[in-house]
C-alpha cells in the first residue's frame, strides 16, 4: 500500500482462533497501521499512526 492503490499486507495475531470470525487483522504500511474485521473484511476498518498502534499494543500486554 506504499505509494500506490494495491492491497496492504493483512496479518492476524498468533492468538487468533482456527475460526476466524472473530478476529482483528492488520496490515501496517508507511503512513499508518490499518485495522479491519477479519469476520467482514468488506466492513471499513480504521488507521492508527505507529505511535498510537506501539502504545495500544504496550497497553495490551501489560493487561
């Protein structure tokens, strides 16, 4: 998704399910991370800045 329309690198955790349906994924690009429902993917999902992903992910862990 760097300098162009094509699609982004989508990624789910190691802690997903088989399932899937319930599932975030992301795709983290130049500009942002990119979030999106892995049970809809046509849903929009959102884009965070690499300091507000690195501070969601810290605050993850530590719960």
């Amino acid at each position: 998704m760097t300098g162009g329309t094509a699609e982004p690198d989508w990624f789910k955790s190691s802690y997903s399910g088989s399932q899937g349906d319930s599932c975030v994924e992301v795709a983290i690009v130049d500009a942002a991370v990119h979030v999106r429902d892995s049970g809809n993917v046509a849903r929009p999902g959102f884009a965070v800045g690499h300091d507000g992903w690195g501070q969601f992910v810290r605050f993850a862990a530590e719960r």
